[in-house]
C-alpha cells in the first residue's frame, strides 16, 4: 500500500540524488511526533492493515516450524495484528507487543489482549529506555523477538540491536523490498528515504542490499526466503486514483506486476515491480558484524 501512497503524495519536492544515498535523518523529536501520529488512522485503513498482517505472518510462521517458541516480544507492534496471528499460528505462553503510539496500544488492549498477550505503551523512541521497561514486565529472556518492517524506520541499526539482544534468543525480521524499476523510474514524485516520505523510512532495499544490510547489523539468518505481497494487498481498490492518466498507471501497473511475476525468477521480478519482502529467522552477535 506504502506504493501507491507514494504515488498520490502531493506537495514536496523531489529529492536530490545525493540525499537518496545519504538518506535524512529525522532528529528524536520528530520522530516521536511522526510515529506518535502515525497510528490516527479511519478504522478501514486498520482493518487493512490487520489484514495485511494475516499475510505478513503466514509467510513468517513458515520459517519457524521446528522452532520452540514459548515467549514473543514483538516491537513496533502497531495495532496488535502480527502478535494476534502469530498467537494463531503458535502455542505462546506470553506475548508481548510494544508501541510508541497510544492510540495503537490503545487498539491492540481493546482487540486482541488475552490471558498470555499483553500490549504496552513505550514511554519514548529511546531503546535503552524500552528494553528497561520492558525487563520490568517479563524479567526472562524471551524465545523470539519479532521485528516486522521495522527496522528500515531505525537511524542506529547496530547501537539499536545490540541493546535489544540480551533480551532475545531469536530474532524473527521482514524487510521491505521497495527499490525498483517501476517504482524508482516510473512511479511520479517518490519521496524516499527522506522525513518527508509518508511512512517514515530511513532507507530502502533492494534483493541484493537487503543481504548486505543484515549481515552489516550482525544477523546469520537460520532461514530466510522472500516473497511478493498479494496484488489485491499491493493495489487495494480503495486507492484507485480519480484522476484519469493516474487512473491508468494503476491498472497498467497492476497488470505489469502481474505478468512480470508469471514469467520472471522471484528476485528478477523484484527488481522490477513494487511488492517485495524479505523474511529471516536469526540469532544475533556482535562478533558478526560485518563491516
């Protein structure tokens, strides 16, 4: 969906190709404002993302068959979906979902809190902080900590996993896919990585950076796989462009992704159209980093 928002956003100028590479950072303020708000959504966008989230973790619960899973931290939680589906998927004696935005802890407690699922209010951005108010509610180690497009939203990756690891054997990680031909060359006025863009990402990958990215951070991955977002998620009706030629780059663009996706390998077609993921199962270690 973030696609076809970068498509409809209005207002802001293009950014240029040195601060592509760089990226803009967002000082702490304003990105506590940013995720604080971000969650002020009509209760159809949450429905959809809730649904998106049925996709998100059935592709992540194939990765962890075999794995004994009891406990689960999910950061970043949003509304509570991911933890909710996962709880569906898996036999989990505690659940915890954490979020910066009261609105959406908010959600999760009224929708999807039980007896082993428990969300809560992070105080601040700062992760030293969380993972301190997070110690207070489950002392233990958890089996998995979940990270789900997330992590293309931190400024200090390497300083943000080292300080969440004592408190996590494995770490469960879905990247976005979204530098492409079609969305980088065709698609009008992406805004992207920038505090300007709509959804608030720091960086973007590709199917070969994202490689690079994970073991620049200190991952191993014990498995991993990418997949393509369902059409019918990627381009919902509900973002149909009035605007005719718009109009007609959607349905075009509908009907490329959908041919290229027939014809071409997995990771060819993700270097060509919008929809791409990339999911892992890791442990994590310092001596890892790759520099």
């Amino acid at each position: 969906m973030s696609e076809l928002r970068d498509m409809e956003y209005k207002g802001q100028d293009h950014l240029s190709k040195n601060e592509i590479y760089r990226g803009v950072l967002m000082e702490k303020q304003e990105l506590e404002t940013f995720y604080s708000s971000w969650s002020n959504k009509e209760l159809s966008d949450i429905l959809f993302d809730l649904e998106v989230s049925k996709e998100k973790i059935f592709f992540c619960s194939e990765l962890l068959k075999g794995q004994e899973i009891k406990t689960v931290l999910e950061i970043g939680c949003g509304f509570g979906g991911n933890l909710d589906a996962l709880n569906k998927q898996l036999t989990i004696e505690y659940g915890l979902g954490v979020d910066f935005s009261k609105s959406a802890i908010d959600y999760a407690n009224l929708n999807f809190a039980t007896n082993n699922i428990h969300f809560h209010q992070s105080t601040t951005l700062d992760i030293e902080t969380t993972v301190k108010e997070i110690q207070q509610l489950y002392p233990k180690k958890f089996d998995l900590v979940v990270l789900v497009d997330l992590l293309e939203h931190i400024p200090n990756v390497k300083h943000f996993l080292k300080t969440l690891s004592p408190i996590g054997e494995l770490f469960l990680v879905k990247l976005p896919i979204e530098n492409n031909l079609l969305e980088n060359y065709i698609y009008p006025r992406k805004i992207y990585p920038s505090i300007n863009h709509p959804n608030g990402h720091l960086r973007e990958f590709d199917v070969n950076s994202v490689n690079e990215f994970i073991t620049h951070n200190g991952f191993a991955p014990i498995e991993a796989q990418y997949y393509a977002t369902r059409l019918n998620y990627l381009f919902p009706r509900k973002c149909i462009p009035k605007k005719l030629l718009s109009k007609i780059v959607y349905f075009l663009s509908i009907a490329m992704t959908w041919f290229v996706r027939l014809i071409f390998h997995k990771k060819l077609a993700l270097k060509i159209c919008p929809g791409g993921n990339f999911i892992f199962i890791s442990k994590w270690s310092e001596s890892w980093l790759v520099e």
